[in-house]
C-alpha cells in the first residue's frame, strides 16, 4: 500500500459478534470498503516539483470534470489549491477560461495577499473568489483545496438557507458539523471582512458549506476529496429538491437514524476513501481527452 501523503490517517474498528473471542480488527476506510486487495494510498511524492505538476494535474482534471457535469456558469467559480512547497500560496484558475480547457500550466499562484506570484501570468484571477478562498485557507491550515461554483442545484437549494437533511446514505458524508450554512448574503464578495464570516461559518470541522443566494463551497485534504464532495452535495441538492417536492404532495419523508448516520459519516469519511471516490471521475476525464489536463 502506497503511503499516505496525510500524517496520521483515521481508522475505524470493524464490529464483531459480542460473542466472539476474536480481537477487533482495526481497518482505515479504504481496507474496509476494498474486498481483496486494498487499493493503494494517496501518492506522496519526495519531490515539490513532482507533487506540485501532479496536484495541478487533478486540478485540472477537477474542473474538466465539473464541466463534463454542468457546472460551469460564465466566469464564476473556482478551485484552489495549496502550494505543496509555500503553504502561504495557493493555486487558481484563470478568470474568463472554460473549465473543459484548463490544463496545469493554466494556473495561477497566488500568495494571502493577492499578489500573482507564480504559474500563469497571462489571465487574472477572480477577485471575488480569491477573497473566499484566501479566507478558507487562512482560517483552515488542514484544507490543502477548496472547491466553489454556481451549480444548478447548489444555487436552488441555497435559496432556502438550510443544511442538507440525512435522507439517504451519501448525504451522511456531511453528517454533523461536516456541513454548515453561510445564512448571509451580500451580494458579490468583494470585502475580506464577508469572506473571513465565511470561512468562519465553515468552522474548523465543515467540509461542505451552502451559501446563502450563491451556491456550495467544499473543502479536502487533496483536491481529489475536495472536487468528490462537491459533486456529491451538489448531487445531494439535487435530490433533496426531489425529495422536497414529493413531499409537498404529502409524501412522508424517512430520515436515516442518528446512529446510522454517524457511523455512515465515520465510515466513509477519511482522506484516503475520499481522494478514490474522485478517481472513476478523473480517470474517465483521462480517457475521454487523451490526458490533455496535464499538460
């Protein structure tokens, strides 16, 4: 198993019979979900220059992604990612250049400040999404990406300013303080005092915040679980305004348990299974344009 580009990674225990004489069996998430052999960690590399081109790489693979998904809404919307050697920077993409487009050697370095200080210096970036995630990273040190954009569902479900409810078993990825609500809305975030309340909303456990009026901001230790947990609370919205509307004709909803939810969450959350819930995607994008994101 390769190592773990994370320090510490969580396990869980797998439960027995209370009738066994067995030890409990200690496995990461990722043992657990893999019958046979277990897929291989997170790649590290010893190298900054290696790890940055491939951190760049599922970047752009990331936005090529959400274009393949339709969430593309003119020039809004951006991924931001750590510089892996100056955690003081952090990677963006080009104002004005489509998601399905973006290659590595597209991105923008940029440092707390709002200086250019690296990678593309031909486009700007977005000034208003450099604000929400400057503030992210500042206020969140274990946030290595960041993921926001205006998609269809995320932007309906904002509009009612209320946290996702546990109705099926891959919304409880965002069990508990695992979600948050910005309930504010002040139109374009053009202040760094709006941005920091963001960030503050977030708080230090959220990985996926709904905007009021706006849309959804989620958050990884790999841009790989940052972009999986957007597409999935995106997918999320989705199925809540169904779910929503099957109610309103006085359909009774059944909300997962507590329990179930939690052990759900435990189950399913840790860095490494999430980093692999992005890989069929990326390797679809892979074959689908030939690796033209790594470029």
């Amino acid at each position: 198993m390769a190592p773990s580009a994370l320090p510490n990674p969580s396990t869980t225990i797998v439960k027995r019979s209370e009738t066994s004489l067995e030890a409990p069996v200690r496995k990461t998430a990722l043992q657990a979900i893999s019958q046979g052999v277990c897929l291989p960690g997170i790649p590290y590399f010893n190298d900054f220059e290696k790890q940055r081109h491939w951190t760049l790489s599922h970047m752009a693979a990331g936005f090529r992604v959400f274009a393949r998904k339709g969430y593309t809404e003119g020039m809004s919307g951006q991924i931001s990612v750590r510089d892996p050697e100056h955690p003081h920077t952090f990677w963006t993409n080009p104002l004005g250049r489509h998601f399905g487009l973006l290659k590595a050697s597209d991105m923008v370095l940029v440092d707390y400040d709002g200086n250019v200080v690296g990678g593309n210096t031909s486009r700007p970036a977005n000034a208003a999404g450099f604000l929400i995630h400057s503030a992210v990273h500042k206020a969140r040190p274990d946030v290595v990406a960041a993921c926001h954009t205006h998609s269809k569902a995320g932007k309906a479900w904002s509009a009612f300013a209320r946290p996702l409810e546990m109705l099926n078993q891959d919304v409880c990825y965002f069990h508990g303080e695992a979600q948050a609500v910005y309930p504010e809305f002040g139109g374009v975030v053009f202040s760094a005092e709006e941005g920091a309340r963001l960030a503050a909303a977030l708080g230090q456990k959220g990985k996926g915040l709904i905007l009021r009026n706006h849309g959804l901001l989620t958050v990884g230790g790999t841009v790989d679980e940052a972009a999986y947990l957007f597409t999935l609370m995106e997918r999320s919205c989705e199925v809540q305004l169904m779910v929503e509307a099957a109610a309103a004709n006085g359909i009774q909803k059944v909300y997962v348990g507590e329990q179930e939810a939690a052990y759900t969450f435990q189950m399913a959350s840790d860095p490494e299974a999430l980093y692999w819930e992005f890989q069929p995607d990326l390797e679809y994008e892979d074959e689908m344009c030939g690796g033209a994101f790594r470029k």
